[in-house]
C-alpha cells in the first residue's frame, strides 16, 4: 500500500510540475501578446498594401481607423472572427472603418449565399447583414433572409474582381486580418484582435 501510494504521489507530483510549467508558458505568452507595443512595432514592420475597394464597408466609413477582413463563408476559424468583428463594431462603430471581403467558391452553387448577403447588406443594412453572417455560421443556411432584389451575375462580377487582387498578392488563406493596410502579424493570435484594436483606439484619443 505504501509502494502504491508513493507511485500515485510521483504520478500526481509530475503532473502538478507540468500544470506550473505550463502556467509560466502561459503567463509568459501573454506578456509579449498583450504588450500592444511590441504589437505595433511589429505591425508596422508589414508591408502596407494598397487593398481594392470594399464591397461590404461597416461602421464609420470616414473613420481614420480601418480595419479589413479577407474572410469565407466556408472556413471554421472565420465563424470566429465574424464574433470578434461584432464586438468591434457593438463597442467602436463611430471610430472604426470595417471592409470586409468574401472568398468566392469555384463551384457557383455555394456562392448563392454570399449573393444573398449582398443583398441583405444593400436593402437592410449592416445590422442585418451581421445578423445574418453570423446565422450563417451557425446554422449554414440563410433561408429566412431570402431576397429576390439582387442580380447573381453582377455579385460575381464585383467579387471575382476583388479575389484576383488578392489572388495576385499571394493571400489564399482565409481569414487574412489588415489594419490600416498592414496585414496582422502572424505572431498574433486573431483571438486577441479585439484588444489590440481597442488599444490603437484609445492611443488615438
């Protein structure tokens, strides 16, 4: 009994030695994540890129804040990133510019419903068309916000347009985060997007 005892105390011991280790990591991480300097030093370090023009804008369109999102309505993580842009826009709406752009699909039939939230965009507004993204997400379906008002053909042409220009500067993979034209650094977690932007906001009060 006490043999047994003992080899349950080392088991316990070893794991209790890898939980702390792993705690420091932790702790560790999280100081050079969250230290918005060494953030922006390494942002501005990006090449800066003249993006193309948005199809889908939110927020303050004027703002001298922007932020753009090269996302798909088929990719995991960016069912994350769409919570993520609405608690930017729930907090900073009049000090934030938002672009956000779709990766069309090569097979048509899964881009009817990027046409349909086009349209919800155009005739309901933003605030509907966050709804509806993040329904989508959700539910992978849109037919509660059907809308006959939108033309397929000139939706393609609009954002077949805007993927060559991303296709051409080599960003394939979604989603793809820009701040003021400097692609996010891959050092960071997309996670911690939301912290980083309330920091530039508030350096720019």
């Amino acid at each position: 009994m006490y043999v047994l005892a003992f080899i349950i105390w080392l088991g316990i011991k070893k794991f209790l030695k890898q939980s702390e280790d792993h705690k420091k990591q932790l702790i560790r991480k999280n100081r050079v994540v969250r230290n918005h300097d060494v953030f922006t030093n390494t942002l501005a370090k990006q090449e800066r890129l003249d993006l193309p023009e948005p199809v889908f804008v939110l927020g303050n369109k004027d703002a001298d804040l922007e932020l753009t999102v090269f996302t798909s309505l088929y990719c995991e993580m960016c069912r994350d990133m769409g919570k993520i842009i609405d608690q930017i826009i729930f907090a900073y709406s009049d000090q934030i510019k938002i672009n956000i752009f779709f990766k069309p699909q090569s097979a048509e039939e899964k881009n009817k419903h990027l046409h349909i939230l086009h349209s919800i965009f155009l005739f309901q507004g933003e605030k509907e068309f966050l709804q509806a993204l993040n329904f989508w997400f959700k539910n992978k379906n849109l037919e509660k916000w059907k809308i006959a008002d939108h033309n397929a053909e000139e939706n393609r042409d609009i954002f077949n347009s805007s993927n060559e220009w991303f296709s051409q500067n080599g960003i394939i993979s979604t989603p793809t985060v820009f701040i003021d034209g400097y692609v996010y650094p891959y050092e960071f977690e997309k996670e911690d997007l939301y912290y980083h932007i309330e920091q530039i906001i508030e350096n720019k009060q």
